[in-house]
C-alpha cells in the first residue's frame, strides 16, 4: 500500500483505541438532545479528545462531526466523525457499537476507520486501495461460501417519515426467507455488510457520521452500492442500498421498482 493518508491512519489506529480504554475508566453518564436521542458523557469524551489529536496534527483541516461541529460544510480535509455510532446500545452495554471517523478530501471520502471495541477490531479503508481488518485485505465475498440471505435495515424510526422502501424490503425478506437483522449501529451493521455477513442493507438516513466511514468500507470490500433508481449511490441520496453480489442488486431493483 502506498503511504498517501498513511498519517492520518496512523493517528486513527493509535487514539481510536486509547479513547475507548479511558471512558472504561469513567462514570458513564447520560442524557437525551431528542425523544430517541440519547448522548453519553462517553460520546462526548471521545470526540472532543479525537479532535483535539486531529488539531495537533493537522491543524488547518475541517471538522464535521455528530457533538460539537454537526453544522460544519464539507469541504477538502474535513474529518467527519461519530464518537460512538449505536449510542442506544452503548447506554445499556449491549456491545453493539463502533467509533468511526472518516476523512473527506479530493472531493470524496479517501479514508475511513472503523473501531469495533468489544471484539478489539479495527477496520479501514483507503480509496482505490482495499478494506482491511486488522491490516488484513478482505473481500465482500471471500469469507462465506454457504450463507443464508440476511437483510439489515438501518434508520426505521419515528424521526424518518418515509418507510416505503423498508416496507417493500421486509415483505420481500420475509417471501423469500432471507434472515432479519437491525442492530441498532449504522457503523457495525456496514462492517457486516462488507464482509459479507449481511448481503441485502437498507437504509434512508443520509448523517455524513453515520454513513460515510462504512459506504467507504463496503465500496473498497466491492460490494455493490446504489440508490433507488439503480444508480451507483453517491453520499447525499436519500436511499442506500447494498447487496453481495449483482444477482442480489437485479433482484432487489425489480422489487423495489415494481
């Protein structure tokens, strides 16, 4: 791998880690900015202590990140970040949760990093060179050979109005016996996405924290990623869909355009 962003995942390998060790020394406290928005003093922790090691690097780059910079514009270097995506779960210790960070330049996402505490895995991708788990190249497909058909759907709230798709996903799931999946982390449930675990996601939340750092992943592990009409998605379309395979994109695009 060529060392372009090679410092930028260093800083990401080295702090995402330490972070998550140091809130384990601390009360967790929480409260909620919304009816299902709940924030921790965790939450809080991580991201204003990320921020200030992304300052001491680099200083003149961008934040745009789910705390304390959720207005910022994207612009070249722009680090785009969610301290702990699947805050629901991390309040109640369920272990379902991941940090993620991901970084905007060339007028794209070049870099994300996926930090999966509980299991000690750190994912990450660069644009045009792969997804690596743990320094380790995967594929979408390279680590199942027999599975079940899994749809995760990310985003079925009270806050998203529109549920047309999720509605025609779960009939369609349920017809052709695939496997139902919601964990509650947009971050973790694209981790399973790019490696294979899940092969159908949907999801019409559109959080540049929530979604950059895993669209990354998923696109760099070749998975298939388009909108509803079937075009290959770009960050700011209102709907996402993954699949494994294009067997599985044909098949989801006759479903959904019926």
């Amino acid at each position: 791998m060529n060392n372009m962003y090679s410092k930028e995942l260093k800083l990401l390998k080295d702090v995402l880690p330490k972070l998550y060790q140091d809130t384990l020394k601390q009360t967790k406290d929480i409260q909620f900015k919304g009816p299902e928005d709940m924030v921790t003093s965790s939450d809080l922790y991580i991201e204003s202590n990320l921020i200030k090691a992304i300052k001491e690097a680099f200083p003149t780059d961008t934040l745009l990140s789910e705390e304390f910079h959720s207005k910022a514009e994207l612009k070249n270097r722009t680090w785009i970040i969610d301290p702990i995506d699947g805050t629901s779960n991390y309040g109640v210790s369920l272990n379902l949760f991941v940090m993620q960070v991901a970084l905007y330049d060339q007028n794209d996402i070049i870099l994300s990093v996926i930090y999966y505490p509980s299991e000690h895995k750190l994912y990450y991708a660069i644009k045009g060179q792969g997804a690596y788990l743990n320094d380790k190249r995967y594929y979408v497909d390279s680590l199942f050979e027999k599975q079940n058909d899994m749809l995760s759907m990310v985003g079925y709230t009270i806050r998203s109005t529109e549920k047309k798709y999720y509605t025609i996903l779960l009939n369609h799931a349920i017809d052709k016996h695939f496997k139902l999946r919601m964990l509650g982390s947009i971050g973790l449930e694209l981790i399973y996405v790019s490696t294979g675990v899940f092969t159908v996601f949907y999801s019409n939340i559109k959080n540049l924290w929530d979604l950059a750092p895993g669209v990354l992943l998923a696109k760099e592990a070749q998975a298939f990623l388009f909108n509803e009409k079937g075009l290959e998605y770009q960050l700011g379309d209102s709907h996402l869909f993954i699949t494994k395979t294009n067997k599985l994109k044909n098949e989801i695009l006759k479903v959904i355009s019926k």
